[in-house]
C-alpha cells in the first residue's frame, strides 16, 4: 500500500511540474517570442492597437511635423489591398537614429505601425528628418509592408523632392534604378503632408 501511495505521489508531481513547466514556456513564448532579438521589427507591434493611423514618438515637440498618406494596391496596381501592415522607422531631425533597448534587443526609438484598412488606405504621423551632420545625405524614411502569409520586405526609402541634397544628377539616377518614392510636401497650417501610394510586389 505504501508503494502505491508512494508511486502515486511521484506520478502527480511529475504531471504538476510538467503542467508548471508548460505555463511558463507558454508565457516566455507569448512575451519574448524565441528569435525576438534577429527577427524584423514589424513584428514588434501590439495587435490590439494596430490600425490604419499611427503616430510616431515625439512627433508632437517636432519641428518639421509631416502626415503621410496614401493606399497599399495589390499588385495589379488596382485593387486596394486591407490588412497589409507598413512600418517605418527613420533618424531624427538631426539625421541621427536614437536607439533604445527591451529585452536585449536594440531598436530605432522613430518608428510607427499601420495597417490598412477595408479601402487599402494608411496615415502616417511622423516628421521629416534631417541629414547627418557634415554630410551629404539624403533625408530618408525606411519601409517594410507584410502582407498575410507572406514574407516582410523591404521598399525603397522615402525621400524628399525639396531635400537641397537631391540634386538633378542624383533623380536622374534614382529614375534610371527604376526608385519613384521621392515625396512631394506640401506645408499645411503646421505641418507638412504627402501622399504616396505602394503597389505590392
């Protein structure tokens, strides 16, 4: 009988520590996932607050405020493609990027999330940033869309039409690369806007 009892106990804690081992593995998953710090940072979003609008930290002490919209196509250039997410991160209006960490992995603090809507449309809230000191630069903004079921990639980076760097020799080169994400910016009350479409590969 002692045996029995004894088998017994071993048997339950086994289970119980399996149970317990199980819960904490599923936590860690749910919170870090396992290749958090080398995946893509458009992964690094909270599902419960994506939608089509996002706004960038510090985009209220901003100087040179900018709202980006536009509509994401599918890649027939017609029908607007939902639930496709874009992200972007970009340097400061000092052409610097400010880093921080979470959880060991180091990130660009400048970034937002969208995703778009039944209509394929976003709005972005972020600034235009500057050029790195004592260079010649071209303002940049960094694309990534996901779709679906599909690998993330990158797109061609948002410049600027006005940039003082962008000269005609270099949009001559960008258009024989076959690059057309140059943004126009049009200064409205306080903030600059532009509008750009993307049609997915």
């Amino acid at each position: 009988m002692k045996n029995v009892i004894l088998i017994l106990s071993i048997l339950f804690f086994l289970h119980f520590s399996s149970i317990l081992y199980a819960q904490d593995s599923a936590n860690v998953l749910e919170e870090i996932p396992f290749d958090y710090v080398t995946r893509s940072p458009v992964y690094d979003f909270s599902e419960k607050h994506l939608n089509n609008t996002d706004t960038i930290p510090d985009f209220e002490t901003m100087t040179n405020k900018l709202k980006i919209t536009g509509t994401i196509f599918e890649s027939d250039g017609i029908t607007p493609a939902k639930d496709v997410i874009l992200f972007i991160e970009q340097p400061n209006e000092d052409g610097e990027y400010d880093l921080k960490h979470k959880d060991d992995k180091r990130y660009v603090y400048h970034r937002a999330w969208v995703k778009t809507d039944a209509d394929g449309k976003y709005v972005l809230y972020t600034f235009i940033p500057g050029s790195y000191r004592h260079s010649r630069e071209l303002r940049h903004i960094h694309p990534i869309v996901k779709e679906a079921g599909k690998t993330e990639y990158k797109l061609d980076s948002f410049m600027f039409e006005d940039d003082p760097f962008l000269t005609k020799a270099c949009k001559k080169r960008l258009k024989k690369k076959g690059v057309n994400s140059v943004l126009s910016t049009l200064k409205k009350e306080d903030m600059y806007v532009a509008n750009y479409n993307i049609i997915l590969q």
